[in-house]
C-alpha cells in the first residue's frame, strides 16, 4: 500500500465536504462568538450550535440529517451525562449519514478507479458489517420509518433515459462537463495469526481515503467542530460550587417504573384530562424541584401517587380540568361538570379515608396537592363553592401529627440524610400560609429547633429559598401573630423585632455572590439561582419585618429603601414564561404591598407580568397581581386624600372575600 493514503488524517464528512461554499470564506470564528443567538430553535440544533431555521415540525438541517429535531425541551437537556450521550449520538448519526451520501454516490458511477485509491474486496465475513456499518438511512431515505411513501418518487436525467450511459470519471477537469463530487472511502484491513492451523490472534484497521482537493485553501474543518466542547471543559455542566445531590429527598414511593403512564387507570372520558395534566400542568407545580432535580418530580412524586392513589387522581384531574378551562376559554356544563365530579370525588374520598383512619400517608399527599397545585392554575375570578385551603391544612396538619414527621425532621436528622417530601411541602404551605392569616405557624416550635441546630428540611432544594431564611420568616410571622393578637407590648414588639433584624444580618451574603443564574453556555446554574432566591425572599422579610413596627409608614426612606434594593435585584430572576416569577409570589406580595405611586417597583412589576404574558393571569401570580392592584388603588386614593391611612393587603382580601393563598 502505498504511503500517499496513510498520510492522510482520517477526517469525518466534514472534512470531505465543508459547509462553505468553495467561492466564499467561513466567517472568523471571534465574531461568530459575538452574534446573538435565538432560542426558540430546536434544542438539536442548539445542542450542535448550528443555527436552526426553525421550522415547522422539522427544521431543515435535523431533517436532512436525520436527526431527531425537538423543540420541547427533552429529558437529556438539564443533565450533564445525558448531553455527552446525545452529543455522540448525534455525532454517529452524522458521520453515517454522510457516509451513507458518499456511498451512493460512488454507486452512480461506473468510471474506473479513481487515481490514489486503493480497492480491497469484502470478503463474505465482512460484506455484511461494512453493509450495516455504512448504512444510514436519512429522514428523507426509504429505509427510514419517518419515510413518506405518498411522496411522488423524485428522478434524475439518466432514470428517464436508461439508454444514455451516465458521464464517467475523468481526472482531467477540463473535460468534465460538471465538477466532479468529492467522495470518501473507508477501507477495512484484518490479519489473522494461526498457530499449528489453529486461528489465534486477529488485527483489524480500517484506512480513510478521500478525493477531496480544494481549489484553494479553506478553514480546516475538525471533526468535532460541530460542537462547542467548552460545555464539558470542567465535567460538569453547574461547575464545581453547584455538587447537587440528585437523591435528596425521602419520596413516599419506591423506585419509579420505565412507563408510568400505562400504568394510570382511568376512565376513556377523563383520558383527556389526564394527558392534559402530566403534558401541561405537572412543569408548572414544581419548577425549582425540576432544576435541582431535573425529572424527580414526574418519576418520583406525581405519576407514582397517581398510580396508587385514587383521592389523588381525582384532585389531579380536577386542577387538569380547571387549567384546561382556564387556559383555553372553554366554557360549557361538561368542562364544569368535570371540575366538580372530580373535586367531590376527592374531598368524599378524604372524608371516607379520614374516618376509617388508615393510610395516613396517601391521605396527606392528596390534602397537600389540594391545597397546592391550586396555587398553579386557574383565574383570580375562579371560585369553587368548597372548603377553605386553611381548613384542608388543618387535616393535613392532624395526618403530619400521626405520622410524627416533625419528630423524623428534628431527632433523626443526624441519621436520615433526606427529609419526608411531604413534610419539607407541608412546611412551605405552614409557613408562608401563616402570613396569610395573621397566625404562628403550626409547626413553629420544630422550625425554631432546626433553626438552632442549623438542620436542613429540603426547603431549599424544593422551592428555592434557604431553609434558615424560611426559619426566621416563621419566626416574624410568629411575632406578626402576637401584634395581631395584642398578645405584646410597643417595647417587646420592638426589641424582638431588633433581634431577628441582627439574625437576618448575619445571613446576609456579600453582593458579588449574587449574579445572573444561567452559565455562558445557557445552562441553569441551581446554586446560583438559589442564592438569588434567597436573596428575593431576605428582602421580603425585612419588608414584611419593618412593617411590624409600630406606627411604621410605606413613605418611611427606610421601607423605600428597602423596596428599591428588592426591585433591584430582582432583574437577577430570570422572566418569561419559563422564567421563575411564579415562584416569588410572596416576596413580590410583601414588597409590593408597601410600594408607592412612584416606586420603581411598579414598573418593574408591569414589565414582568408583560413577559409573561398571558401566564400572569393564572395561579398564584395573577391572584397576586389582582391583590396588589386593589391594595394600591385604595392605598393611591388615602395619599391623595392625605389620610396618611396604611392599607394592609390582608384587610383588604378580608373586606372582597377572597381567601387566597399566595406562594
């Protein structure tokens, strides 16, 4: 064999056939970097940092390809391993392909053997593998299941003219009446070692040679150009400050099943509805659990309890139904008769449950997502004639009791590594639940004890705010109770208000610590927004704490300045409707609740519920928003008047019957 072809490097298709067209130069590489890049492409295409046409369906470069193009964001987007998987996947499916084009076209020719290329015959044990090795059926390929065979089949010249035998190879490019295409070959070479006729050691190597020749130097085009390796420089895609623990919390279930789904037994009617729940409102309930965990809480805490548990089912399917009515304008007696069949079915089963005083655990889970998945859907308008979401806290509240979780929370802490999921969702509902009523958490006495032994409930890794800021908020809400109740002096109020205030000082992080969550690459970063969470949620309580203090006024400069410092940082909280607004309902409650006309605040405000479009209207946030809005219109008319009058936003949910609760 001669030594030309082994001095060639053997390239990917990439090499053979660039993308540039030979007559034009591939932009520098420094100003690609500075283009702004759209994100509503297909995440192949992002994934590949190609740009993606966007195309319906199929963009044309996924299509051509035959690559599998989503624009729903998949499974493998948010985990490391799972990108590296998919990045050599689709690097294979290139390089098939590719090679697959080469080969056909190598097949159209009846030329003889091009000048430089050496031939080796596959022998019968080889014929097949090089057959299934080069094979790479393409979207547009017969062989592909994606295939349209109502298609009209597409002809070249020489299949409407069989008789007209098709132009050979001519290595003379004056003569060739069309350029000639640039092909590459791989060949495959094995040795065999046979010892007394018996075969021992096998070598197999496989050569590349291509006829590719430019006309004139072009940009190298290395095979793994196609995508940017600075994702993976550090071997993770959170850097090294993220380290999540991606088995954090005891879930109530086992291990989750492959299809979870199929295992769902429902009636042909509500088929509907519960697609409906897990395709559109099951990303909506749980979105920072979904960045710390990304598919623990479709696996691991939704499909199981929907499998096992009918009361659950039920509640599940009536929030599918009400998000469904409210997100689509349905109107009608079936989509109403929908949401009351199944929210009876519900609270009957509870009550049935509650009196035969078994399975306390499934029980809990469905008052918990009574009380909860309500907080992601529906209208501000919307109300149910059905029992408060205080009064299911109350049996929530019981079952946490039986179970004894606040005691597995406190005194096996040191030995259980993960806290009960139904106690770290039971906590956020108590705690900021409290504030909603001017009451002291249930499980005050549990959190102050964790707070001095500086354990942790899984706050933070299920809604984004650090447990000992949640701590200390029970804390003011505590305090918050007593003045409601006149359960405290002026003085008291003042010198525990002064306490918490030195507490939340030394929780305070420096400012450099705080920056935008998404890395360079467009990854979340977990860590970071969590430390920007808190921050949101520090702010807050002091607002909330100042507001304590007796005769305190929103025109304060302290309670200003406060209020500035929360707007702005909130600009380090992502927008949009996949941003995280929704899950800093009540720091925006309490923030907003003692801003003034002028206050930055509100137009800060109106921008985010403008990206979020008309996702602000439902859930938690749009009831915040219609909240707000009433709370400043009275508070707007006593400053006019010269009343001096605080409007609290509690009085005001008093005085128009709604009994909200905004987390």
């Amino acid at each position: 064999m001669s030594s030309q072809p082994a001095a060639q490097t053997p390239k990917s298709a990439a090499a053979v056939a660039p993308k540039a067209a030979p007559g034009k130069a591939s932009p520098p590489k420094a100003a690609a970097k500075m283009h702004r890049r759209s994100r509503s492409g297909c995440f192949t295409c992002r994934l590949r940092r190609k740009k993606c046409d966007e195309g319906k369906n199929q963009c044309k470069a996924c299509k051509h390809l035959g690559l599998k193009c989503e624009y729903k964001r998949p499974m493998w987007w948010s985990n490391n391993e799972q990108r590296k998987q998919q990045k050599e996947t689709i690097k294979n499916i290139i390089k098939r392909t590719k090679l697959s084009e080469k080969t056909s076209q190598i097949g159209t020719s009846n030329a003889g053997t091009p000048p430089g290329l050496s031939h080796s015959l596959p022998t019968s044990a080889t014929y097949s593998e090089v057959t299934a090795r080069t094979r790479a059926p393409s979207i547009e390929s017969q062989h592909s299941p994606s295939y349209d065979f109502n298609q009209p089949l597409s002809h070249d010249y020489y299949d409407y003219h069989p008789h007209i035998v098709s132009p050979p190879y001519d290595p003379n490019p004056q003569f060739q009446p069309f350029p000639p295409t640039p092909y590459e070959v791989d060949i495959k070479t094995e040795r065999q070692m046979f010892v007394n006729d018996v075969p021992t050691r096998r070598d197999s190597t496989i050569s590349t040679f291509n006829t590719y020749q430019p006309p004139h130097p072009l940009p190298s085009f290395p095979e793994d150009d196609w995508i940017n390796e600075n994702i993976y420089d550090t071997g993770d895609m959170f850097s090294a400050e993220e380290g999540l623990d991606f088995d954090f919390f005891d879930f109530s279930h086992g291990a989750p099943h492959a299809s979870q789904q199929a295992l769902i037994q429902v009636d042909d009617c509500d088929r509907p509805l519960l697609d409906h729940f897990i395709d559109n409102v099951l990303r909506l309930i749980f979105p920072i659990l979904e960045v710390n965990q990304h598919g623990s809480a479709r696996s691991e805490v939704i499909l199981p309890a929907l499998e096992s548990n009918r009361c659950y089912l039920h509640c599940c399917l009536s929030i599918s139904a009400i998000h469904l009515k409210s997100t689509r304008g349905l109107q009608g007696e079936q989509i109403d008769s929908d949401i009351m069949r199944h929210r009876y079915a519900t609270i009957t089963e509870l009550c049935e449950a509650l009196k035969l005083d078994t399975n306390h655990l499934q029980i809990l889970e469905a008052t918990l997502g009574m009380i909860f998945f309500q907080c992601s859907v529906g209208r501000p308008g919307d109300a149910l004639p059905d029992i408060p979401w205080h009064s299911h806290f109350e049996a929530a509240t019981s079952l946490v009791r039986k179970l004894e979780l606040p005691h597995a929370m406190v005194h096996d802490n040191n030995a259980r590594v993960h806290p009960p999921f139904n106690m770290t969702l039971a906590s956020w509902i108590d705690i900021l639940g409290a504030t909603m009523l001017g009451r002291s958490p249930q499980f005050a006495d549990t959190y102050r004890e964790k707070h001095q032994n500086g354990s942790t409930s899984g706050l933070c890794e299920l809604m984004g705010c650090e447990d000992n800021m949640m701590y200390l908020i029970s804390e003011i809400a505590c305090l918050d109770a007593l003045k409601c109740n006149d359960g405290i002096n002026d003085m008291q109020l003042c010198q525990l208000i002064g306490s918490l205030g030195k507490s939340m000082d030394s929780t305070e992080v420096l400012p450099e610590s705080l920056a935008w969550p998404y890395s360079s690459t467009g990854a979340i970063r977990p860590r970071q927004l969590s430390r920007n969470m808190t921050a949101m949620f520090r702010l807050a309580a002091r607002i909330y704490l100042c507001s304590l203090v007796p005769h305190s006024s929103k025109a304060d400069p302290t309670m200003q300045g406060l209020v500035e410092r929360f707007t702005g940082s909130l600009q380090l909280i992502p927008h949009g409707p996949d941003g995280f607004d929704r899950s800093i309902v009540w720091p925006l409650l309490i923030a907003g609740s003692q801003s003034t006309a002028h206050s930055t605040f509100r137009q800060a405000l109106a921008g985010r519920i403008a990206s979020l479009g008309e996702h602000a209207e439902f859930g938690s946030f749009g009831r915040m928003v219609r909240l707000l809005q009433e709370v400043w219109c009275q508070s707007d008319e006593a400053d006019r008047a010269g009343s001096g009058r605080n409007v609290h936003w509690r009085d005001v949910m008093q005085q128009k019957g709604w009994d909200y609760l905004l987390i």
